[in-house]
C-alpha cells in the first residue's frame, strides 16, 4: 500500500485545523470586543453595590457588608469576639422597633439571626442554607440585568472547542502514526493488538494535548469582574466604625484540638 495518500491527508487535516483555530481566534476576539462594549455600559447604569462585591469575590462576601448595614440601623450588636446578637429595641421586638432594612440581603441576614436566637459570628452566616438560598436568588436576579456579563462566570465553549479539537487531531496523527509503523501484510491477532495500540497511544496524545490547550487557549477576560474589583468599598462598610469593622473581621480559632497520630501513641 502506497503512503502517499495518507500523507496528503495527514497535511490536509494539518491544514483543516489550522482553519478552524484561525475561525476560533476571530470568534474570540469579536466576543471579547462585546463583552467589553457591555462592561462600557456600567458607567450609566451601575450594579447594585452588593451584587459588585459578589463579582470581585464571592457570593458569600456580601454577608460583611450586609451585617454593616444591620450595625448601622442599630438591629445588631457585635462583641469583641466577633459574635453578633440582637439589639435591644430592633425590629424584631420592643414597642418601638428600629428599622427593617430595605435591601433584601441585610433583611436575610437579620432573618437568619433572628431565627438562630443565639450568639453568631460573621463566619457562620456562610453556612446556613436559607441564607445562602436567599443570597443566591438576588444574585440570580441582578446577573440577569447584565445577561452578556454574567455569561462570563460559566463555561467557556470556545475554548471547549479549541480543547476538543486539539485531542481529535492528535489523537488522530497518533493512530496514523502507529498505523505507518506496522507493515500491511497484519492479520488476525496482530492486527488486532496493532489497533488497540494505535487507539491507546492516540487516547494518550489527546489527552496530553488537552493539558497542553488548557494552559495555551487564552483565557475568557472578565471586564464585569475587574470593574467591581475597582470600585470603592461598598458604602456600608466604609461609613462603619474601624473598630465595629474589625470585630466584624475577627475570627476565633477553633476550640476543637484534634490529637495527632503521635500524640495518641501512634494508635488508630
């Protein structure tokens, strides 16, 4: 069997894929142009402050300036360790009870702590599923006024593609290239063990190459991100007292003290 044939077709799907990563690049750059175009726009029309702080960090990032806000109305009190409990008079009991907060997040907070009934530090709030639940639905709520923005934070397809793509193709070349080391007279059981080969070593190959994409592909920029990464701190936060604010920061080591496998005599 002449090689020539293969070969040609070995440059031809060369050729086929340096095409489809040319398209690829294009694609990445025209969504690049819009996604920043989009980011533009927040300069008329701003996130809401604690949907910007769960874009620079984390979800559960906004619960700091939420229990701010709560220090700030005087329905919360906070001691040295961090722990957060009801005040005297808040909206939760007293003839005259102090003001229920506006923004759905602080209202969760207080909500959490008042269905708790007991000390909580800052660091707990993260763990109560109600909260988080809320949390996440205003979340959910603001992403979709910046639909292209939020699009960001979930996978990025072309890269998927640019990813599967360069497995197909060196898996591809792998196969052929056991194929061309093997004479054509093959039968039976050689044969046999001869794909299986080709098929392992070209399983290898994509995935090393698919390793190799993951680090090369350039990344999907985040323009929404790195704009509420430059904001100032959310207004609650900067208006609290430094000292209210680092009781909110404080964290208590854990009390728990868990012996290791010397201290137990190397026991199990």
């Amino acid at each position: 069997m002449s090689h020539h044939p293969l070969w040609a077709a070995v440059f031809e799907a060369a050729a086929v894929a340096l095409a489809c990563y040319a398209v690829l690049g294009v694609l990445w750059r025209v969504r690049d142009r819009a996604d920043r175009a989009a980011a533009a726009l927040l300069a008329t029309a701003p996130p809401d402050p604690y949907h910007a702080v769960a874009v620079a960090g984390r979800g559960a990032d906004t619960h700091r300036p939420a229990v701010a806000r709560l220090l700030l109305d005087g329905s919360v009190e906070i001691d040295e360790r961090g722990l957060l409990t009801l005040a005297p008079g808040g909206p939760h009991q007293g003839p005259e009870p102090g003001p229920t907060p506006v923004h759905p997040l602080p209202a969760a907070v207080l909500a959490t702590l008042i269905r708790r009934a007991r000390p909580t530090a800052v660091a707990e709030l993260s763990g109560d599923q109600a909260l988080n639940a809320a949390r996440e639905a205003f979340l959910a709520v603001e992403d979709a006024k910046y639909p292209r923005l939020a699009e960001v934070r979930v996978r990025d397809r072309l890269a998927d593609l640019a990813i599967l793509l360069i497995m197909a193709v060196v898996a591809w070349y792998s196969f052929q290239l056991v194929v061309l080391s093997r004479p054509d007279t093959l039968r039976g059981i050689v044969l046999m063990g001869t794909f299986v080969l080709a098929v392992a070593v070209g399983a290898c190959g994509a995935l090393l190459a698919a390793m190799v994409m993951v680090r090369v592909w350039p990344k999907r920029r985040d323009p929404f991100r790195a704009y509420c990464a430059a904001l100032p701190p959310h207004p609650d936060v900067a208006a609290l007292d430094p000292g209210l604010l680092a009781r909110i920061d404080h964290r208590e080591p854990s009390p728990v003290e868990f012996d290791t496998w010397v201290d137990s005599g190397g026991a199990f």
